[in-house]
C-alpha cells in the first residue's frame, strides 16, 4: 500500500491487526492467566465464533471497498459473528468469572 500510495483497502489491514491479532492474543493471554475460563463452552463457542467470522467479515470489506456495494450483507454477517465471539469473551471473562 505504501509504495503504490493505494490506501483503498487500509480498513482490512487495521481490522486484520486489531481483530485478527491483537484481541485474539488478549484473548489468549486472559485464557493463559485464568485457565479455567479457557476451557468453558464460552471459550470455545468465542474461538469459533471469531475465527469464523473474521475471514468473511475481511473478504467482504475488502470487495465492499473495491466498490461492490452487494457484499454489504456478507461484511454485516461476517462483523455481527465477530462481536456475538467478543460479547461471549466478556461474558465469560467479566460476568462469570471461573475460578482460577
């Protein structure tokens, strides 16, 4: 992006790093530290929920940013399943909180 100044598909890249990298190794490390919340049904349903959503939610911003406005469903699918993934970490982090 930089060398070609072509910044079009900049969101994809910040949300690949914050959603794909970032909260995920929070997420790992919270999981590190408190082992018991790591191996809730929460746990996993936000594992999946995440590592499902975030690949469709990326593929269609980025057709969504290329300018095909119909993928706008596929982005609102794909961000909705990500957050359901977060709200259930927090859920199982902040409400529950299993012993460690």
């Amino acid at each position: 992006m930089g060398i070609t100044l072509q910044f079009t598909l900049a969101p994809v890249h910040a949300h690949l790093l914050l959603l794909g990298w970032a909260s995920l190794a929070l997420a790992g490390i919270v999981y590190h530290l408190y082992p018991a919340a790591s191996g809730t049904r929460l746990a996993r349903w936000h594992f999946w929920l995440h590592n499902a959503g975030l690949p469709v939610f990326m593929v269609g911003l980025g057709f969504l940013l290329a300018g095909n406005p119909a993928w706008t469903p596929v982005v609102a699918t794909g961000a909705t399943v990500v957050v359901v993934g977060l709200v259930l970490f927090c859920v199982n982090v902040l409400v529950i909180r299993p012993s460690a």
